[in-house]
C-alpha cells in the first residue's frame, strides 16, 4: 500500500480502523506501507494530527 498517492482522510481512516483491530502504529507502518517506524507518525504531527486515545485526530491547538 502506497500513503503517498492516498488521500490525507483515507490514511487516517485507514489507521484508526487497524488500530481500533488491536493493530500497532509500528506494524501498520512496516508492514501494511513499508515504511520505517514512526515515518507515518511524524508526518502526520507535522500536519497537526495526534494520536489520542489510540486513534489519530485534528489537533485544532
């Protein structure tokens, strides 16, 4: 699975919903998008998206 041509909704739509499967952020990563742990993650900080109650939401701080 390619993040980089899905949409912003559809990566953390995505993400919530393995998550909420008892999923880690760091399996997803590796082994759903094949990336390095925490690329994901800190791609989404950058756009203002946190991981609260292990689901990724709008930070509107």
């Amino acid at each position: 699975m390619n993040y980089e041509s899905m949409l912003l909704t559809e990566v953390i739509e995505y993400i919530n919903i393995e998550l909420s499967k008892g999923r880690t952020m760091k399996d997803i990563e590796e082994i759903d998008f094949n990336v390095s742990k925490g690329v994901i993650t800190k791609r989404l900080n950058r756009k203002g998206y946190r991981k609260i109650n292990n689901n990724f939401v709008f930070d509107e701080k």
